[in-house]
C-alpha cells in the first residue's frame, strides 16, 4: 500500500497553507492510519475519539465531518528505469470522497467520486530507486457542495445527493451519522509496457448437457508503439485441467477490441445455492506483444445464463411474472437484502465478507440485494457470493432521494457506472442491474396530485444506467429501481415490491391515490403479510433487538433497559415506539430487558416465518422474498437478522427452516378449513411420507394422520385440507417428515401471548467433546416454547426452536466454550405462563 501512511487534520484550507503538501513537511502529531481504512478508525486506535457505537458517542465525532483530512506517505520507486514503452500509473480504487493528490510536492490532480478509481500517470513524477512523498487532502464535503442546488425531497441529510458517496453514512433509520472520510481501497502503483487491458468480459452464449459456448470479449488501451497485440485465453475446469483455450489478434488503433469464442465440453454449470454446484472455472487472460506477456489477469467465472422473465401469468390475469430464470430454471428467490456490514467500510475484512456470506448461504439464502444507499462491495464480498452459490441483485448507489442531473454529475454517474460495470459483470453471481432504491415510488407518493410528474434522477435510470448496462454488459438484465412497475410504482400486479404496509402500517395504493400509512398494533401487524399478492417481495421485514451480550457492548449499564436514552439512541426508526405496536399483539408488551430482547425477537422472526411461507405458497406467482435486512452496520436496534458481532437473531434461525429448499407449511383459510402446502424449490418431484399431528401442548395427542406427500418439481401444491378442526390456545398442528425432506413445522391457533404453554422444564445434558466443541442434549416432558442455547462466544447449529413433548434434540457448539458456558432458556405465555 506503498508505505506506511499517517493523517492529522486541519481547518479547511489551513493543511495546504502549512505546506502539508510539500516533500519536507514535519509531521509531529499525525497519528498512524491504515489503508485501506478511514480517518475514524485512525482516530479510534490513537485514542482522540472514544466508540462512536458506544451510548452517545456518535454525536461527540460530528466535528470529523467539519475538518480538513490529510494522508501522507513515503515510499521507495522503481529500482529499474522505464524503457521507452513503459508507464507508471498511481492507481487509488477508492478515495472517499473530495480528494487533491500530490507526488513530491507536485498537484497529480484531483478526485470527486467515491464508487470508482482514481488513476494518475506518474512516469514523469516518480523518483526511480529513490523516496517519493505523496499527499493526499480530503475536504469537507458537505462543505464542497455548499451554494448548489437540492433538486427536491432526501431522506435524512439532503445534501448527500449533490456527492458521489455512500448515502447512508449521512444517517438511516437503521444507522448512525458518521460519514467516512479516507483511502478505503488499496492504493498500487502499476507498471505498464506498450498498452494495458482495459476490460475482459467473460459471458456465456449457450449453455447445453454435453457442451457450451463461452466468450472472452477484451478490450485494451494502447499508449507506446504500433505492433499487433494479441490476447490468450485459458479456462481451466473446477479440478484444475485446460477446459479450453484460444488466441485472437486485436483490432484498432489506440482503443483495440477483440472477442474469443470457446466451446468447452461437458460443462459444469455454476447453479444457484439449492440447485447444484456453483462451478467455478478459472480464467486467465494474456496480453500479448511479439511473444512477450504485457499483462495478465485470472478471475474465477462461472457458465451459466440468468434471464428476468415478466411474461404474462396465465393464472393471474392482469399480472406478470417477476422471476429469475438461471440455466433455464425458474428460480424462487429466498434471500435478504444486504446493507454495508461496517459503518466504516474500508475496514470490513475478506473473513468478514465470507462469515455472513456463508451465514446466508447456511440458512438457506440464494440472493441478496446490495442495497442503493451504500456501496459497490468490495472484491471479496462478490468472490465469497460466486462460491456460495448466492445471486447478487446489485442497485445503483441512488436511495430515497430526488437526485441533481446537472451535466458534470451526469458525467460523474456515467463514469461510475462504466467502471462498476465493468468490473462486476464477470461475477456468475451478478444477477440483476438495479436503477436505484425507492425513488420513483416516493417521489410518485410526494407528489401524487401531480399524474407524470418527472422523478429528478430519472435522465440515469431511464437513460445513462441501461445504455451502460447494454454496452458493456448486454447480458445480465437491467430494472429502473426497487419498487418499479405496475400502477403504482409499489404494485402487486407487475414488477417487485416492497412490503411496509407490516411494521410501517403502510397500505397499498394506485397513481392518483393520496399515501396513507397509520401505524396502529393491527396496521403493523404481520398478520397481513396475507393480504400481499406481490410478484417478487423485495424488501419486508420488522425490527428486532440484538442479544443481551451485544447490548452490553453499546449501552451504559445504567441504561440497559427498554427506550431508555441509549436503547433508543440505538434505534434510529420513527416513532420509537413502533416496535411496541407490533410485540402487543404478538407477545405483549416486555417488563424487563430480558423480556424485551426475547419478545422483540419472537414479534420478529414469527413475522418472518408467516410471511416467507405465505409468499413461497404463492409460488409461482411470487417469485422471491428478499428479508429487509440480513446485517448491520452498527450494533443498533433494527430489522437484520443478524447482528453487528455477527450473532444471529431467532429471525435468522426461523428463516433457516423456513427457506428449506422443501418447506411443508400450513394454512388456515377463511372458510375455518386447514390446508398442508408442501413448496418444492428444487429440480426434482419429490414424495415422502408425513405424519400430521393435532396436540395438546401437553402431549394428547387429538387427532394424527399419515400421508402421502408427491409434488412436481420447482412447485407449490395443497397436499391436504381439513374441515372443523377445533382450534384452541392449548393445542398446535405438526408436521414431521419421515425421510428428511423438509424441517418440521407447527400452526399455533393464537396469538403467541395467548397459548396456554404448561410449566416444564428441559432435561439439558452438556458434554465437552473437544476443546473446540460441546454436544448439548436437551429433552422437553412437555412442549416448550423459543428454546434458546446461550453460549457467548460459541456457534450452536440450531437455535430459537420448539421442542414437542418427549422430543430429544441434539445440538453442536463449536467454539472456545465450556460446559459452564452454556445456558438454555425458553418462553410461556398465556394465562399458565
């Protein structure tokens, strides 16, 4: 990261005044700073700021926005001179966000996007085998745009929209205010000989049992000489050996183009997480000049296509589909939406990535949608998706604002995107190029009386973005923004669909119809996720508290209970109270902290449970559920499932079993009949025996029942339907699968706070079978409720589950725990609890 580089700040136009541009420039009282990194946490480990998460820290760093950044380093150039051909370029992949860039005293230029590189030709400037000195100076930003024009309505700070920056650093009701500020990408400086490769594009044209066809489309930049320039290409197999191979010569001047086309035998297509293997080939492309390599790049690629089908549902007249086709299967999304894992994103790590990665990828997932207000990821976040077999429904970094169209931030977009494009597109998980977050949908709900009122940002989501797609991707689709289509930019006839009529108290509405949203307990409640007959849910979800042990990292002692100051600090939703209007009809209202993250989690992760197998019955008139959200930037009260230190909520476990690639779920119509739907999501009919069982909570059995279960693949059918079964708040339906097939289910016939759960207590038997691992061996002598394996520093392979009476479970936990480290707990409710 050429050298060890070190920050201090300044009043805006003091640093460069004090000649903290210049070669020779004292640096006593700079403090050490990581690249890639941010001036926060450089702060943070000198010890000038305290926790910006802890209690009200975040508010004690707003003076870090204010000031003037500078980044200095020195390092040693080049010990062999260029020849005549060659060029050195300073290549910065992310500079965050106004930033001036000196060599040696000398203005390299300047940099005012966040989302892509910033590239200087040094060749002149670099000192060869001797020390080079560079400055790098941040100004303010909100300072930078001063005196410019907010087109119309923002969410939170307004004046983010005139900056090529993460939105939600401003603020979200889900996180903090703490802009970033620094060198949040590697910084490298690149020698080059006669031309470089300015982009491989690796795309599959067809896609059969016994072979397919494959093409490497290169482009390069000539800057020295006139040879012809040629491009090899090699792509090895998953196992390692030569799939194919081929060679192209390049066409044109300065600018060169040219496309290899390469069959490869017995393909091993890159499927989606539930649907096979993802197949990872390996590329490697050589650019080549008279024999000699000039540059060379590997990447992991995957063979397979993705198509968006919205053809017409036949079953559903005036509706379209809303469905990923991957390999010519219709794919059901079960997935999240994905939210920056760090509020200060230049220090999430690759291990960071691929924990809550394979944390999706472990419950079921196969898509997440990285959401418009945050940013590009980084490398290792797509590389972990390729592996894990999970899509990537990827925004552009547009959300929950009116956006300037002014030529030079036009310009700015365009060049953003060609670069993200361009870098991304080869991923075999990229699956969907998306305009922006909620934009036309709020600006069509602010400005209802005004029918065609133009959406400021438009001119990129109708024009500059899928002309950019077109032209340097053509083959993953595009989507003007998330809601889009219908009659109402919200529909549930046309397009995906952000429900927040649950836990906003939302209600769905057409073009021309004034907004209404009333968050009263039966407005909030999940109960009318039934209500949705969405196409593709996009976003859906309710808050939840992180655990106790998380709480206690962020909230002073004193404040460790329900809306204190700190808690509700933490909680960046309005009204505060919102999460209380869903938990009185889920569990009533909590007492105690204990009470509050139980019955919050409960009110969640049942919310999540009702409204996944609703959706997945609907198949396939709905296509996909994306949770709002999987992760969190901070450790705050939201709607993740899993939390900032990356312990899972009871919603993560409930949506495991829920996102089972074979889900058995009940339904009770309005008829008062009960319906078994077994959802099918993989390539093959299945069929199995079930046994369906109607209990008392204390182990009657009333009424059992075994069948046969057969359904088609990639389906969703009634297997069974009951007339006058007699519900009750002491009893459940169950259903076990006698192969395997499915996790086990249950339908309660009241509200949580309403059965009639008997006293019982668990047989727990705690066994240390390594240092490394416990084996837990619960047994219930009746049914208990939300049980709950408490290991602070371990991972238990289930949690947050029922146990039926006399049912034994077994579970692991891996981690540096000890038997004492274990504790179970369970929930009653009702008039016995």
């Amino acid at each position: 990261m050429l050298g060890r580089w070190k920050v201090a700040d300044f009043t805006a136009g003091d640093g460069f005044a004090a000649g903290a541009h210049e070669e020779e420039f004292p640096e006593e009282g700079w403090i050490g700073a990581e690249v890639p990194g941010d001036v926060h946490t450089a702060l943070l480990r000198a010890g000038r700021i305290e926790d910006p998460f802890y209690g009200h820290n975040e508010g004690r760093c707003s003076w870090i926005e204010e000031r003037e950044w500078w980044y200095r380093t020195a390092f040693t150039g080049p010990e062999e001179p260029l020849r005549e051909d060659e060029r050195l370029r300073l290549v910065f992949g992310g500079l965050d966000t106004f930033a001036t860039v000196w060599l040696n005293g000398k203005e390299l230029g300047s940099h005012e996007n966040m989302f892509r590189e910033a590239v200087f030709d040094v060749s002149e400037e670099v000192r060869l085998g001797g020390e080079n000195v560079l400055a790098v100076r941040f100004d303010p930003p909100l300072e930078r745009v001063s005196g410019r024009e907010v087109p119309g309505w923002a969410v939170n700070e307004a004046r983010r929209v005139l900056m090529r920056k993460a939105q939600f650093g401003y603020g979200w009701d889900w996180g903090p205010r703490l802009p970033t500020v620094g060198i949040w990408r590697p910084v490298e400086l690149r020698r080059e000989r006669g031309a470089a490769l300015s982009g491989v594009h690796f795309y599959t044209l067809e896609l059969g049992c016994d072979r397919a066809l494959v093409a490497v489309r290169v482009e390069a930049e000539r800057f020295a000489g006139r040879g012809q320039l040629g491009v090899r290409a090699r792509l090895a197999s998953p196992a390692g050996g030569e799939a194919a191979a081929g060679v192209v010569d390049l066409r044109g001047e300065e600018r060169l183009r040219g496309t290899l086309y390469l069959e490869v035998k017995d393909p091993e297509p890159w499927w989606p997480n539930g649907l096979g293997e993802p197949a990872l080939y390996g590329l490697r492309v050589e650019l080549q000049a008279g024999g000699e390599v000039l540059e060379r790049r590997e990447q992991k690629v995957g063979i397979r296509t993705v198509e968006l089908d919205q053809s017409p549902d036949p079953d559903e007249p005036g509706s379209r589909y809303f469905r990923f086709v991957v390999n010519g299967v219709p794919v059901f999304a079960r997935g999240a939406n994905w939210i920056p894992a760090d509020s200060f994103v230049g220090r999430i790590t690759p291990g960071r990535y691929r924990k809550l990665v394979l944390a999706a990828r472990e419950a079921n997932m196969n898509m997440l949608r990285v959401w418009g207000g945050g940013v590009y990821e980084h490398d290792a976040f797509y590389e972990a998706c390729d592996e894990c077999g999970v899509l990537v429904w990827q925004d552009f970094m547009f959300s929950c604002a009116a956006y300037p169209e002014d030529e030079e931030m036009a310009a700015e977009v365009e060049a953003e995107a060609e670069y993200q494009v361009k870098r991304l597109r080869n991923h075999p998980c990229l699956a969907l190029w998306c305009g922006n977050n909620e934009n036309q949908w709020i600006h069509d709900q602010k400005h209802w009386d005004e029918p065609g009122s133009k959406v400021p940002g438009s001119l990129y989501y109708d024009e500059i973005l899928p002309r950019v797609v077109r032209e340097h991707d053509g083959r993953t689709p595009y989507w003007p923004g998330s809601p889009y289509g219908g009659d109402d930019h919200n529909s549930m006839q046309d397009g995906d669909r952000h429900n927040w009529d649950v836990w906003h108290g939302s209600f769905p509405r057409r073009f021309g119809e004034r907004p209404r949203r009333e968050p009263t307990p039966e407005n909030v409640s999940y109960e009318r996720y039934a209500e949705d007959e969405g196409r593709f849910i996009s976003e859906f979800g309710m808050h939840a508290a992180p655990s106790i042990q998380t709480l206690k990292r962020v909230i002073p002692e004193e404040e460790l209970y329900h809306h204190s100051p700190s808690m509700d600090h933490h909680n960046k939703d309005e009204p505060k109270d919102k999460g209380d209007s869903l938990m009185l009809t889920v569990t009533g209202l909590p007492e105690t902290l204990e009470e509050y993250v139980d019955y919050s989690q409960i009110s969640q992760a049942e919310g999540l449970k009702f409204a996944i197998e609703h959706f997945r019955r609907r198949k396939p008139h709905c296509s996909g559920t994306l949770i709002w959200q999987l992760d969190d930037c901070w450790p705050g009260l939201s709607w993740s499932i899993i939390d900032y230190y990356g312990r899972g909520k009871a919603g993560y476990h409930y949506a495991r079993r829920a996102y089972s690639p074979v889900l058995a779920s009940f339904k009770e119509t309005d008829e008062g009949t009960v319906e078994l739907w077994v959802t099918n999501d993989t390539k093959r009919p299945v069929e199995d025996r079930a046994l369906v069982s109607l209990k008392t909570f204390a182990g009657k059995v009333l009424r059992e029942e075994e069948l046969t279960l057969r359904v088609p693949a990639n389906a969703s059918r009634p297997i069974a339907r009951w007339e006058g079964v007699e519900g009750g708040n002491d009893r459940y339906l169950s259903v076990r699968s006698e192969g395997g097939l499915f996790p086990k289910n249950r339908h309660f016939f009241r509200a949580i706070k309403d059965l009639a759960l008997p006293e019982a207590v668990p047989g727990v038997e705690v066994v240390q079978e390594d240092k490394d691992l416990l084996r837990v061996t619960l047994e219930a002598p009746a049914y208990l409720y939300f049980v709950h394996v408490e290991v602070p520093d371990g991972r238990p392979s289930d949690d947050y589950f029922d146990l039926e009476t006399g049912e034994k479970k077994v579970i692991e936990v891996c981690g540096p725990v000890g038997v004492e480290d274990v504790r179970v707990s369970w929930r009653r409710f009702g008039d016995d609890g």
